[in-house]
C-alpha cells in the first residue's frame, strides 16, 4: 500500500491521527479512556488506544515522531521558556518554529486523509497536496502560511487537558477554519487561498520563536458548553 506522505509502496503501520502523547492524560490505571458520544444513538466505551489508522510507512512514522518528542516536551513543561503576558495573550519565547509548527501542520494533514468518522469534517481539498509537501519537505513556511491560533482551556485555575473534541469546521474572519481540542487546547486552524489578516498571523507562532497563546475560561467556550448540555440531555454524563 501507498504510504500517504513519501507515497512509496510499503507496509503501513497504524498511525495515531493525534499523537499518543496526548490521550496520556485520559488514560486510567488500565491504559483505557472513556469515549463519550454526544448522540443519543451511539454508544460510550473504553478505548485501549488512541483513534488510528494504516496511512504511513515505518520511516514516516519515525520522521513526524522528532516533530511530536519535541512538542511533548514543549506542551509539557519539558522546557524552560520565558514567560511574558501581553493584553491577555501569553508570550512563550524561544519555541523552535519549524518543529512546532511542522508538528500542528501534521495533526491537521492527517485528520484530512483519514477516513474515520470522528475526523470527517476536515477536508483540506488542493491545501492537503501542498501542506504534505511541505511536510515531506520539512518546510513550515512562512508565518502566514496556515497560521493556527492557540487557547487553553481553563476551568477553576486549572488548564482541562482530559479533551477531545471531533474537529469541526468553522470561520474566522471570513477564511476557514478547523477547530480541534486536545492537550487542553483549542487549535485554530486558518486555510485561506487568500491573504490571511496580520492579526491573524501576528496571534500564531513567529520565526522569531515566539508563540501566543490567549487562555479562556471553558464556561465561556459556547460550543464547549453546548457540547456538555447535549450529553447531559442524551444520558451520556
């Protein structure tokens, strides 16, 4: 079978749509996580792994894993960063761009390739062929290239990183938008064929190893509460 991202015949491994590092917050005593559905019809389980799929080579999988070792690392305080808050927004310093962002680039290109149902709302369309390239390619592009913007998700002083949410798409100043939750964030991914708005772009990551992100309060989220009060109605919580 071909390998979706060298596109070479090979024995494809199961790969992890969103990395395993992630669900590691999920996981009880048993390496289970408890799926929960919001539709009525559809029913909750336990889940030994994370949500995969046979779409990359051995060597693949090895290349996008030094993407994701140093996103773990950085998404769970392996670094020392300095710190700053600016108009709400909070200012990590010295985050490495091209590793960073190749590993956001890579969550959004395979949750479009995937054909399982919990991803099925993310179609990249003529973006999927160039954002592959540029992983293949090991190039981020530049920082108006598929800009994402980035919120925690706090509840009660803490950030709610036992989230996954099935990506949606959305707008965002008139571009597209794909909304993931995990690792206690929001990822806003903006796809655009047109100039995307400096505002934009100056709240993503910069080549000059800056990322922004803007926390908010998770009873403030609409789409998270609403999400909650449909499971509540169901009997799912």
């Amino acid at each position: 079978m071909l390998c979706k991202l060298c596109q070479k015949d090979d024995q494809l491994k199961k790969s992890h749509i969103i990395p395993e590092f992630i669900y590691s917050t999920l996981y009880d005593e048993k390496h289970r996580f408890h799926e929960i559905h919001v539709d009525s019809n559809t029913k909750n389980k336990f889940t030994q792994k994370g949500v995969r799929e046979r779409l990359l080579c051995g060597n693949c999988e090895q290349y996008f894993s030094k993407f994701e070792r140093y996103s773990s690392l950085l998404l769970n305080s392996g670094f020392e960063f300095k710190v700053r808050k600016i108009d709400g927004l909070l200012h990590f310093e010295g985050v490495e761009y091209t590793q960073f962002k190749l590993f956001a680039l890579s969550v959004l290109w395979r949750a479009s390739i995937s054909s399982l149902d919990f991803f099925s709302e993310v179609n990249l369309n003529c973006h999927e062929e160039i954002i592959r390239k540029m992983l293949l390619d090991g190039d981020a592009g530049k920082e108006e290239d598929y800009p994402f913007i980035l919120s925690p998700i706090v509840h009660e002083n803490e950030i709610v990183e036992a989230l996954i949410v099935k990506p949606t798409l959305s707008g965002v100043d008139k571009n597209e938008a794909y909304r993931f939750v995990f690792g206690g964030i929001v990822w806003v991914f903006i796809i655009s064929v047109n100039e995307v708005p400096s505002v934009i772009v100056q709240a993503s990551i910069s080549k000059s190893g800056i990322l922004k992100m803007l926390p908010q309060q998770m009873t403030k989220m609409n789409f998270l509460v609403g999400m909650a009060e449909d499971m509540v109605n169901n009997g799912k919580l």
